[in-house]
C-alpha cells in the first residue's frame, strides 16, 4: 500500500464546486470527486491549526486538555506507528507554524521532511533596513508594520522574494511532492504528507489568476482580513473575498499536479489519495471574517474531505453522508496500511463507510477551541455550549511540553503546575496539570480573552445550512447535551470540561 495525505490550510469547502460552490472554478477538485468519494459530514475535531494537527497525527481530540502546542512525549503519533510496521513517512510541507515552540515534534515523527519557507509572517529573510517608504504605501494600512517581529512586517520582507511564480513556497511544496512520487513510485509501503499553508490568509495569488476576480477597489494590497467582525466598505470587503478565490485558484492548479501525476505514473490502482484542510475561514459570512473569535460555524467546522482507495474504485464519484471528523483520519490511514490501532486512539477508520454508503462511523463529533465552547452535531443538528462566564471558568492545561505557540510558559503560569499520573491517554508518563491564569500568552492571543461571549445555540443545519434561526426547542435542547457530555466522555475530557460547562459528566445537563 501507499497513501498520499494533501493537507490545506483555511479551505472553506462553500466556495468549491464539488460541496456546491458557484463563485469560482475548481476543476481540478471536480477532478478528484470523479476519482473519489466525497464526505458530506465530515467535521474539524481541535482548532485552530496545531491542535488540528495533533487530532490528526494522534487520532485523538486534544482541545479539551490543551491549547495550541508541541507533540507530547506521550502522544502516539501516526509516522511512528508506520515507521514501526516498515511504512517510510515524508512530509512536504510549508507550515511554517512547524518551526515555531508550539510546533516542536511534529516533522520529526516522520521518516524525512523537507520544509519550504516564507508563508505568512515566517522570520525567514533578514531585512535590517527594508524599505518602509515603499512599503507603506503599497500595503493597506492594516498590514503593515514597521517592527521587526511583527507578522505584517516579516510577511513583507518574505513576499518581497517572489519574483515570480516559482518562487512561491506553495509551489515549490507541490514540486517537491511531485518529485517523491517520480522517485518512489516504484517502490511500496510509502506515506507521503503534501502540506502547504495556502489558502490561508494573507491571501497572494500569482497576478494572472487574481486578474480573473476584479472589484471596484482601487487601493493598496488587501489581501489579508483581521480576525473580527466585518466593518469594510463593500469595496474593501470584495477586494479581500476575490482574493481568497484567487488563491483557492492557485491551490486547485497545485492539486491538479498532483492528479496529472498520478495518472501519469499510474499510481490511481495502487494508491490511496487523500485530500483535506484543517478547518474552514469565514468570508464575511454571519457578519465575521476569520475564526478563533467567533462561534465555530458551518464554515469553519464542516470541511470537505476526498478519499480515493484502490480496493473501492467502484464508488469513485459518490458521496457519503456518514458522519466522520479529523481524528478519524489517523486510524483509516493505519487501517489502509493494516496496523493496529493503539487504545488512545478515540477516532474510527472510515474505511468501511467507502464500502458501503450505509455505515454508520460515530453518532456525534464534539469540537472546538481550548476554553472556548464546546460544540457537538449529530449532522443534522449543532450545538454550541458555552461556559456561563468565558472571562470568569477553571481551566488546566496537560502537558509535559509547556509552550505556547511563540514562547514557553512563562513562570508565573508554571508556579500553579502539579504532576498528575491518572490522564487517560498518557500511559506511564506523569504529566504537568498547568492552571490557566489570565496573564498567560495564550489566554490574550487565542484565548477566552480574544473570544466574544455567547449564550449556547441551537442550529437545525440541515434545513438551516446557513445557521441564521436558532432553535428555542428544550427536548431537543436536552438531547443534543446528551450527546455532547457522552462524546466528552468518550473522549476522556477533564472533570473541570463539564463543571465550566454546567454538565454533569453522566450526561445530563444541571439545571438551575
């Protein structure tokens, strides 16, 4: 067997032309839903990025536990289970989030990895004395910066260095990925990882395809929208929309190298191809751009997912209903390579719902961010539970890598730690139970802080896809929260997950 795993970042599947997309074109996705089934219901488990990679490379939710952070000394990831049943790893990728202290072991469970730099705010070239004149008036004012170690301001610097359109990192990842398989396709028992950081914002396309999405805006580049509420002009606002769909562009040409490789070195009857994000991004949809802030909606939480498996061709263009999320995609790749599944593992292989459009993989995803709601669906209904008070809730971070995402924890954070040996998942390894404090990094980046307070809501997503009328209905209501607190049991969720929450861990709501 051999498995090829395409990661994007920030996809929102609305906007492609398999999930109904109409704004723009995406043939080479049309392509990949010809040669593979497409899942319908299939959710974010822990966000925002990291977190989401842990879920995939662990099988397990981690957000309940953890915010953003490294690979833990007890997690068991999914390479070294392939490199322990003689399946190479590789990972490609332009992540640069992978190089950061919250990023640490990720790449290094893979068998080799190769790293494209410049995405974003990536501290990649040295630029002492840039030229800020220049700069200034090119870059709206909302990205830009004058102050080394800002995201604006590296992200200028990086994108002074594309000359031309193979220079972006995106391409060159896809090139290096192209370049596994022309080296490898000969060989078996391989996973390849292609990971790159595009769609997300800022959103810089190669010109020719932003041509193709004009607007009336006639300003400096805007091509990368805060994590807020919407308050451009609609000239503004369509100038930052076209610019996502320029570079969704971009990422279908990539996808399509990879599809016209596979056909050149027929690789469709002998290998699996997956293809996916770690959440979506919300456009201006329900008045808000980006995530983290804001309810984790539709857009962010229900990403597309393609799988194409050698042994199933004759489902190839068929859709699946079936309810899957991220931390399933750990055991259906061990599954396809025939390893066993360690006991921490709280996913499900998919594997069987190709076969047949009647299996049922779970009855409920639960997800969310790290001290924000925890949200559940049963597919056709979501549930957003919030704490009573975000700014006022007890909550611990496990951990034996304590590091946020740009620095460690610092010592006041540290001063509450005591080691605990009763985590489910952790195996013989004590582990660090961390308070949370109000001056933690983390806490006034992407935490309770950054977030808008919410009262729980309802959604009947099925009939309302575009959650605009939540439901007022108590049964409902009651049996939704059965499914939230059983899930989170399942998945080993902290005694203090269901006290912030007004739950009791025996799946009833506390009335009061």
């Amino acid at each position: 067997m051999r498995a090829i795993f395409i990661l994007f970042d920030t996809l929102n599947r609305h906007f492609l032309e398999p999930y109904g997309g109409s704004l723009t074109q995406t043939p080479n996705f049309r392509r990949l839903a010809e040669r593979s089934v497409r899942f319908d219901r299939h959710y974010v488990g822990s966000l925002p990025c990291m977190p989401a990679r842990r879920d995939l490379l662990t099988g397990r939710l981690n957000f309940m536990h953890r915010s953003w952070g490294p690979l833990e000394p007890f997690d068991v990831p999914l390479p070294q289970l392939l490199k322990q049943a003689g399946v190479y790893s590789h990972l490609v990728t332009d992540h640069y989030h992978y190089l950061e202290p919250g990023g640490v072991g990720y790449m290094n469970a893979f068998s080799s990895f190769e790293v494209l730099r410049g995405q974003e705010g990536d501290c990649w070239k040295a630029e002492v004395d840039p030229p800020l004149t220049d700069w200034k008036q090119k870059y709206h004012p909302a990205q830009y910066s004058d102050k080394p170690g800002n995201l604006y301001y590296h992200n200028m610097v990086n994108r002074a260095e594309v000359k031309d359109e193979t220079d972006f990192s995106s391409v060159q990842c896809f090139d290096l990925g192209c370049e596994f398989l022309d080296r490898n396709s000969a060989a078996d028992n391989w996973f390849l990882q292609i990971e790159t950081f595009d769609p997300h914002e800022p959103f810089h396309a190669p010109e020719r395809l932003r041509e193709k999405f004009p607007t009336e805006y006639d300003g400096p580049v805007r091509d990368w929208p805060p994590y807020s509420r919407v308050s451009e002009d609609k000239a503004e606002a369509a100038e930052l929309v076209a610019n996502y769909m320029a570079l969704l562009a971009h990422c279908d040409e990539q996808l399509g190298r990879v599809l016209d490789k596979m056909d050149a070195l027929d690789l469709w009857k002998d290998t699996m191809l997956v293809v996916s994000t770690d959440h979506g991004f919300l456009t201006g949809e329900h008045g808000w751009w980006a995530k983290n802030k804001m309810p984790a909606y539709q857009e962010i939480a229900n990403i597309p997912l393609f799988v194409h498996h050698p042994d199933h061709v004759q489902c190839q263009g068929q859709d699946r209903t079936t309810l899957t999320q991220t931390p399933d995609l750990m055991p259906t790749f061990l599954d396809a390579f025939g390893c066993s599944v360690p006991h921490q593992v709280r996913g499900q292989s998919i594997l069987p719902a190709l076969a047949s459009p009647e299996v049922r993989i779970r009855d409920a995803a639960i997800f969310g961010y790290f001290g924000g709601a925890i949200n559940v669906t049963d597919g056709q209904y979501s549930y957003f539970r919030y704490p009573d008070e975000l700014l006022d809730q007890t909550l611990f971070q496990y951990t034996l890598m304590p590091s946020h995402m740009l620095e460690t924890f610092t010592a006041q954070e540290m001063a509450g730690a005591t080691l605990i040996d009763d985590l489910a998942y952790s195996g013989d390894y004590k582990v660090m139970r961390i308070p949370v404090i109000e001056q933690s990094p983390w806490y006034n980046s992407h935490g309770p802080a950054v977030m808008e307070a919410n009262s729980s809501l309802l959604f009947d997503i099925k009939n309302d896809p575009h959650q605009a009328d939540p439901i007022a209905d108590p049964a409902l209501h009651d049996r939704l929260i059965g499914m939230l607190t059983t899930e989170m049991a399942r998945n080993d969720a902290p005694p203090e997950a269901f006290e912030r929450l007004g739950l009791e861990s025996n799946g009833g709501p506390e009335h009061g």
